[in-house]
C-alpha cells in the first residue's frame, strides 16, 4: 500500500488508502475479505506443494493425539 501511495501506482493498496481516508467502510470490508481469502488460498497452496516438494511429509495423522 505504501509504495502504491508513494507512487502514484493504482492497484489495491491505492483503494485501500483512498478507502480510508474516505470512511468508505463496505469497500474496506471488501478488500479485508478478499485479502483473508487470498491469504488462506496460498496457505494451503503453499502446503500442498510442500506435500509435493519432499514426499515424506504427510497429512495423515501419525498417531493418537488428545
């Protein structure tokens, strides 16, 4: 967002800040929503493909836990 600020570069981050300053509060909702579902997306992106790198590492459970 800062360098969108700093640079006159429009994109999400720009909005955001807009947003802000604006008290537009349903288009921060908006973006708080889509940055939370981007940001779970590549979580489980980002486990997935390290089940895939090293094939070792598994999601089954390796035991009883409490």
């Amino acid at each position: 967002m800062l360098i969108e600020v700093l640079f006159n570069i429009p994109g999400m981050g720009r909005l955001g800040w807009e947003s802000i300053e604006q008290k537009d509060f349903p288009t921060l909702m908006a973006l708080t929503y889509i940055e939370a579902i981007v940001v779970m997306l590549s979580i489980l992106l980002s486990d997935l493909l390290y089940v895939w790198a090293d094939p070792r590492i598994s999601f089954e459970s390796q035991g009883t836990s409490a």
